[in-house]
C-alpha cells in the first residue's frame, strides 16, 4: 500500500476498500493489482481513457464480475466472495454505464419498482420528482423515450431512492448537455454533502474534480495516479489522457 493510500486508509474508516485486485475476462487482463481507498463520507472520482478497466472495477465492487484474486471490502466486511444480492444489502448502489433503468416501463413504473427495495414508508415517485422536477412531466411514458438525460435522471432518483451508503456512478454524464450535467452533479453533491459515500467514474472532469475529494487515474488496467483535485489541475498527476 502507498504512503498516500495508507494516510486515507488511517484518517477516516473506509466505505470501500480495495487491495491488489487482479480481474481477467477470458483470460485477458482488465485489471492488475489496483488499490483503492474511498474514506467513509468522501466523493472519489475513478478518470481514465476507454478500455482502462474503469466499469470492470465497479463491477468488481458490486459483485457482478468476480475477481481472479485480491480482496474488496465495503465498511469492513468482505465482499469479493459474495453474490451481488448480498453485497447490495450492505448499501452499495451501482448506476452502470447507459442507462440504468427499464425501458419499457412507464418513469412512475421504474420509480415505484424501488418500493421493494427501499420500503413501503418512502413516496418513489415525490421524491424523485421533487429532484428532477421533469420526471412529474413524463410519468406515464416508457423510460426508453425520455431524452438522455432525463433517463440518466430516472436512474439517479432510483439509486437514491434506495438510500445509498455506497453510490457507485459510472459515466453518467456521457454525451449529455452541460446544463443537464450540472443538474445531475447537483443532486450528486447533495447526497455527498448528506454523508454518502461516492465512487465516480466520468469523462466530464471539470464536474468530476469539482466534487471529488480524491481522485485515481487508471491506465491498462492499473492505477497510475491518485491525489487531490487540485493535483490533477497543477497537472501533478501524469496521464495522458488528463492532458499533462
Ligand atoms: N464482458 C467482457 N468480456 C470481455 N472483455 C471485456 C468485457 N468487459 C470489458 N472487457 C475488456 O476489459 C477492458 C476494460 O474494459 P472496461 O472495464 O469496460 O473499461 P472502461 O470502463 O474504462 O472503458 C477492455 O479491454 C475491455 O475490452
Ligand atoms: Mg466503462
């Protein structure tokens, strides 16, 4: 472990931590020995070129893809062994790459579904609404004809909904407007200002650093950098892809 990574690791308790994990698809290598830190309460965005590995890391954490080797722990309880169901009961919430709804259902559909996940006490469809004010337009349409970032949006409110402690988001404000980026790191930021933890993965990373309190730059599949926000601005962290 890095001096960095340690010093993360000792001040706050880790939501998630992950250690020398190695994830291969056939064969091939997605990920080698990559460690990571998100301290309980911090935004930490994942940056990285396509192909990096950057959605088989999140897919890693949720238990969807199981590692070769190496551990992930999610607030001290180990997880790489486990069956996706049993790594969601513990408060991980994964918004996968595209759209991370139902297409077919009606947006008041896809909201109400989250019932079961989240209980009867919650209102799915105010809550969402009262975020995205859009939505309450759009409730009696099949999700898969809202625009892109109304869909993105649909996504989102259903991850909170289930009262994240882990919200893990990967790309979600790919080929969509600034204006509709903002709208989605806004809600975003309210919910890290309300203690939740986060795991970002973005393309978009003037939105990226402005959130995030700590950022790792994966490359091929390793982590060749990580650091503070204003790191990566002073182009203190080398990556290419961050134009340093
Ligand atoms: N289901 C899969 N089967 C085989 N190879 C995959 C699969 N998913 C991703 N890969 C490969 O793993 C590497 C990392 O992909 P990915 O995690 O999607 O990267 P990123 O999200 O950073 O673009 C790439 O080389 C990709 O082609
Ligand atoms: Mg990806």
């Amino acid at each position: 472990m890095s001096p960095e990574l340690r010093r993360l690791t000792h001040e706050v308790p880790p939501a998630l931590e992950i250690e020398h994990l190695h994830v291969s698809y056939d064969g091939m290598r997605a990920l080698s020995d990559v460690s990571m830190v998100v301290p309980e309460g911090s935004v930490v965005a994942l940056l990285g070129p396509n192909g990096a590995g950057k959605s088989t890391l999140l897919r890693s954490v949720s238990g969807l893809v199981r590692p070769e080797s190496g551990r992930i722990a999610v607030h001290g309880v180990r997880v790489d062994r486990r069956p996706a169901h049993a790594t969601a009961r513990l408060g991980v919430v994964h918004v996968p790459e595209g759209r991370g709804i139902f297409p077919s259902l009606s947006v008041q559909e896809n909201l109400e579904m989250c019932i079961y996940a989240v209980g009867h006490d919650v209102d799915p469809v105010g809550g969402a609404v009262a975020r995205f004010p859009v939505l309450g337009q759009r409730l009696k349409l099949p999700a898969g004809s809202l625009s892109g970032g109304e869909q993105q949006m649909l996504a989102l409110a259903r991850a909170l909904l289930s009262r994240p402690r882990l919200l893990m988001v990967d790309e979600i404000s790919m080929g969509l407007a600034p204006l509709i980026v903002q709208q989605l790191f806004d809600a975003l930021r309210e919910r890290a200002k309300a203690g939740t933890s986060l795991l970002l993965v973005e393309q978009y990373i003037d939105a990226a650093l402005e959130l995030a309190d700590y950022v790792y730059v994966l490359e091929k599949g390793r982590i060749v950098d990580v650091g503070e926000p204003a790191d990566v601005r002073r182009g203190g962290l080398a990556s290419a892809y961050l134009g340093s």
